[in-house]
C-alpha cells in the first residue's frame, strides 16, 4: 500500500490530491524544453531591420540614451523597456520580451489545456488517474509541442514584433474562450484579466496588428455571449461588458500616453513625414521607384537629384526633403495614382488570389492546417452537440467565414500582404477554431457530467457506440493534425536552416562593418540604405554594444528629433554639408550596389546646388564594401 502510494506522489498526487502546481509545472518543463530545443538547433534572430532600428532606439546604441521614442510601438511599452535599458544595458531585454510575449502566451495555453483535460478530459476518454491522467496531458502538451514546430517555428526564431502581437491575441483569445463558465460578473471579469492584458500589451508593441485581429476577439466574445441563457439579461451584459471595457479603456490610455509623449512640435511634424513616407513607399512605390511618373514629379518640383535619391532611399542626404516635401508626394498618389486605379479589376483579381489561397492552398501548410481546423470544429460539434447547439455552430462558423474574408479582402484590395501578416491571420484564426472546439468538448462533457452523473451510466444511457464514436472521431482529428503538423516540421526545419545559414553569411558584413566603424570612434559613416538594409542580429549578443558611429542615409527615424541629436552629437547640422566640408564624416556603400548603381548620383545632387564634387574611396571593409569620401572639386 506504502508503495503503491509513493507511486502516485511521483505524479503529483498526494493523498488522492494532485500537486496544486502540478499543471503549471508540467508546461513550463514543457515550454521549456522546447526553447532550449530550437537553441541548441538554431539561433533567435530578429527577422527585419525595423526591430533592430527599434532595439538600437531603446537600447541607446542610436541616439546614446535609451529611449522609448521608437515609432513603431506605443511609448509607454517603448519607454518600459528603455528604462531597463538604462538600468542594466546588458541584458537584451528587447529581444527577452518579444521572447516572453511569444512563449509565455504558448505556457498559458499549456496551463490551460492541462487543466481543462484534468476537468473535463478533452480528449474524450473514461475516468482515469495517476499515471494515465498525467499521460493524456503529456499528449496535450506534445501535440502543442508539434505546432510550435511545425507552424510557428520560423517565426518563433526570426521574431517579428508584428507576429509576436498576433501571438499575443491569439492567446487572449483562446483563453477567454475556455474560461470555465460562471454567473459571478466579478469571477469571471477576474477570470479574464491575463486575456485582458494579453490584449493590451498586444496593442501597446502593434496597434495596426492589434486592430486587424479584434474582429477575431469579439467574435469570441461574441459566441460566449450567444451561449449564455437570456443573452440580454444585464447581468451578461456586465460581465461581458466589463471585460470589453477593460480592454478598450487600457488601449485609449495607451495611446493617450502615446499622444503626449509625440505631442511636442518637432515629433508631431516627424510623425507627417513619417505617416507621409509610409504612404509613398509602402503602398504608391511606383511614384518614385519607377520611370513611368517621373514627368510627374518633375511637376511637382521633385528635380532630378532628388528623384534618384528617393529611388535608392538615401533621402537624408537633401534636407529639403522634409514632412511638406513627402506630404506632397502623399497627397499626389492618394489623389491621383489611386484614384486612377481600376478597382473593379483589383477586387476580381482579389478575389481570386483569396480563394486560390485559402482554398486550393496557395498558402501551403497555414491554409491547409487552417481548412483541416473549420473541418475538426464542425465534426467535434456534428458528434458531440445536442441537435440544437449544432445549429448554433453553424452559424458560428458561417460567420467567422465572413469576417476572415472581409478581413483579408481589405488587406488584400490595400495590395499589401506580406507573410508577416497573412501568417499572423492564419495563426489568429486557427487559435479562435482551436478553442471552438476545445470548449465543446468541455462544456458536452461538463453538461453530461453534472446531467447523467458518472462516465458509466451516461455510456449505458446513451449507448456505447455513440461514446466510442465520439472518442474515436477526436482521435483521428488529433491524428491528422499529427500528420499535417509533422510535414510541417519535415518542410520548415530544413528552409529555417537555410535561411540561418544565410542570414550568418550576410550578418558577417554587418559584423564587420560594426567593428570598422567603433575602431575608428571618432569619425561618423553615412551607410547606403540598399547597401545594409539585409541585415539582422542574433538577439542574445545584441546588447550592451553602446553608441554606434554610424546610421543609414534615409529610412523611417531619418528626420526625427532622435535622428537629429544623433547628428548633433557628432556635431552634424546637414548630412550633405559633413560629407563635404567635414574631414570625419565618410559613406560606406557596398561594392554590389557601387557597380550597380554607381555614384554619380551623389555627383549630381551636389551639381544641382552648383557644387562640383568628386566621390574617392578611401578604405574596404571585409572585401564586400568600401569607405567614400566626398571632395569638392575646384
């Protein structure tokens, strides 16, 4: 009897009681072998250059002080990581918390999984414990373990801080789904609060991201509601109200905080240009990228210099051009390149381009897992759903059909989809049908519990081929999630090893250039923006580097108050005038784009001010680039 005791203490279960942390504990081990899995396999990179503009902004390497003035985030999470910054520069704390946000949402689902198989058993078997329990949720746990491998891993290793928003809102979401019922407003608002902040913060690190996934989050709210007996009755009313208010109250405070934080003259006319830039070259890149609107240009006083330098992006060169200059540009291309579009041609294009992709899998093993899961919801609910609750899930999936596709019709008629955000929907979408579908399971097996009383007389009663058919039916979903997820891991393990590899072989010129540039502290290199613009950083030797001596000639700090004290400090008014006049400042440009582009361009920006120059190189850099220096010429 002893031993047989001493047996289930092993599992966490201790005078017929399980450990109190017996879940939390099982999927932090879970979670964290899975991190240090994919360390000890591959490296955590930031993705694109915008997080590493971010990380040098924070971490001070850009302007010498931390600051939380990044543009891209809300300031109040901003400066919360500038202020670590400030407190211990050593530490990548940037990196750590897109790290968190993304696993920590994964450990909150572990925990939750765990607890509801505990509950409910949502994998559809008897009564069972001890060891067996502690297996089924094992299961659980290695069937998230292979999503996290198979649809989330070159994501969760090239960290993008708009995949990890949507991360974050997935995870709000499918904890709010399959929180346990209450009829207490104050339980269930208490309930929701890492939902609630999960939301939050998703909206402080991306408010756009943020705002094109809350459709899926009031549709999860939304189908609680609906699931409530006197849907207006106003006790419903507050408890769901609460938590919606909650959410958007944290989110109007942010960006009140936001506001006054960019409220000062000189960020409000950075923030014109900045908004202005983003128009021009993220949506109308034909205005200036292209030869078909150079008349155009021409006509709105855009000379000729000034059009090459908008083409390769080194605008920081001419100071003139500022907000007023690129709101011009805006204004013309919302206003005449737009409205000369054909729109009709567009949506039928549109529309096809959405149904190859979510259909006929143009967007391989996202669509695919995303189609098995609309599949996996309306089985779960054909099989274990009364006939009425059926009907209900019908319309639940007919409206989610709706709302994703108007979701990404109005990403898609923008013509800007990149996978950092078409991925992020995928994931977002999958989690919300995830959760569908855990919750009725839950809720079946919570109603026969409490209706029919133990497993035995509710089979005898209702029959124990339809119980068998249930139970196999979630079995063979589980299955083909197996398959689709370990093809997954078959095709992204060799592609992110690849791409690794790759990012290795570009980051060396970064490196170098890096230490180039430090040993020679006293003098500031403009870099080409095309030149550097490939590069990215492992997140876990980024910190701690200090001041850089160097910036890109153009980009989306290139204009800002940060961007001119980091001028200042070299004691730079006007980039075109150091380049010529002052002996410490150079430009570094890589050969590739030297022998491409050539530099006449710089030549004929100082000839439309009547200054004849001519560009010397002066040293190389790793034997990939070379170092400029710009001479007047007499």
């Amino acid at each position: 009897m002893r031993r047989r005791q001493e047996k289930a203490d092993n599992f966490g279960v201790r005078n017929g009681k399980r450990h109190p942390y017996e879940n939390c504990i099982l999927a932090l081990f879970v979670v964290v072998v899975n991190v240090i899995a994919m360390g000890i396999c591959f490296d955590f990179y930031y993705d694109l250059n915008d997080d590493t503009m971010m990380l040098d902004i924070m971490s001070g390497a850009y302007s010498g002080v931390p600051d939380g003035h990044n543009m891209q985030t809300l300031y109040p999470l901003g400066a919360l990581i500038a202020l670590c910054y400030r407190l211990c520069g050593a530490i990548p704390w940037y990196g750590l918390f897109l790290c968190l946000c993304q696993f920590g949402c994964f450990y909150l689902i572990a925990v939750r999984l765990c607890t509801l198989q505990e509950e409910r058993r949502i994998l559809y078997v008897g009564k069972v414990s001890g060891p067996f329990a502690m297996a089924l949720k094992i299961a659980l746990l290695c069937l998230l373990s292979l999503f996290l491998w198979g649809s989330c891993l070159a994501h969760l290793l090239n960290i993008q801080y708009t995949v990890t928003c949507a991360i974050l809102s997935l995870g709000a979401i499918f904890l709010f789904l399959t929180t346990p019922d209450t009829e207490e407003s104050k339980r269930f608002v208490i309930r929701n609060i890492p939902a609630m902040l999960l939301v939050v913060t998703a909206f402080q690190l991306r408010p756009e991201m943020l705002l094109l996934t809350f459709p899926f989050i009031c549709l999860a709210g939304l189908y609680r509601l609906a699931e409530e007996k006197g849907i207006f009755r106003v006790e419903n009313l507050v408890k769901y109200g609460s938590v919606l208010g909650i959410m958007v109250a944290g989110m109007l405070v942010s960006v009140g905080i936001d506001q006054a934080a960019y409220g000062n003259a000189q960020w409000r006319e950075f923030r014109q240009l900045f908004e202005a830039r983003t128009t021009v070259y993220d949506f109308y890149p034909q205005l200036v990228m292209g030869d078909s609107c150079q008349e155009a240009l021409t006509g709105l006083g855009v000379t000729a210099g000034q059009q090459k330098l908008l083409r390769n992006y080194n605008y920081g060169l001419d100071d003139n051009i500022d907000s007023r200059f690129m709101m011009t540009l805006a204004d013309y291309a919302t206003d005449t390149l737009r409205a000369g579009k054909d729109w009709g041609s567009i949506a039928r294009e549109q529309i096809f381009r959405y149904y190859d992709r979510t259909l006929r899998g143009g967007d391989g093993a996202y669509s695919v897992l995303l189609l098995w899961m609309y599949a996996a919801a309306l089985l779960t609910g054909l099989f274990v759903l009364p006939g009425v609750r059926k009907f209900a899930l019908v319309w639940q999936l007919l409206l989610l059909g709706i709302v994703r596709s108007a979701v990404w019709m109005f990403i898609m008629l923008r013509e800007r989809d990149p996978e950092r955000i078409t991925h992020s929907l995928y994931l977002v979408e999958f989690a919300l049908l995830a959760a569908m579908t855990v919750r009725i399971v839950y809720r079946s097996r919570g109603e026969k519990a409490e209706d029919e009383g133990p497993d035995s007389l509710y089979e005898a009663q209702e029959g124990h081929m339809a119980v068998r058919m249930r139970r196999c039916t979630l079995w063979i979903m589980a299955v083909v999630f197996f398959l689709i997820t370990g093809e997954g891991v078959l095709k992204g393990v060799p592609a992110l090893r690849a791409d690794q590899e790759g990012r290795v072989r570009v980051n060396e010129d970064w490196y170098a250039i890096d230490a180039y540039c430090r040993a020679h502290e006293d003098t500031f290199y403009f870099e080409d923006v095309y030149s550097t613009v490939s590069f990215s950083r492992r997140i876990f030797d980024a910190a701690g580097r200090g001041y850089a001596n160097y910036d890109i000639m153009g980009g989306w700090m290139c204009g800002s108050p940060l961007y001119y004290d980091k001028l200042r400090r070299q004691g730079i008014e006007t980039v075109h005038e150091a380049l010529l006049e002052q002996d410490h400042a150079y430009l570094i440009m890589s050969d590739e784009q030297a022998a491409e582009e050539g530099l006449a361009w710089i030549e004929e920006f100082y000839d439309e001010k009547g200054i004849a120059v001519t560009v010397r190189k002066t040293d190389e850099i790793g034997g990939r680039y070379s170092v400029y220096q710009v001479m007047g010429m007499p």
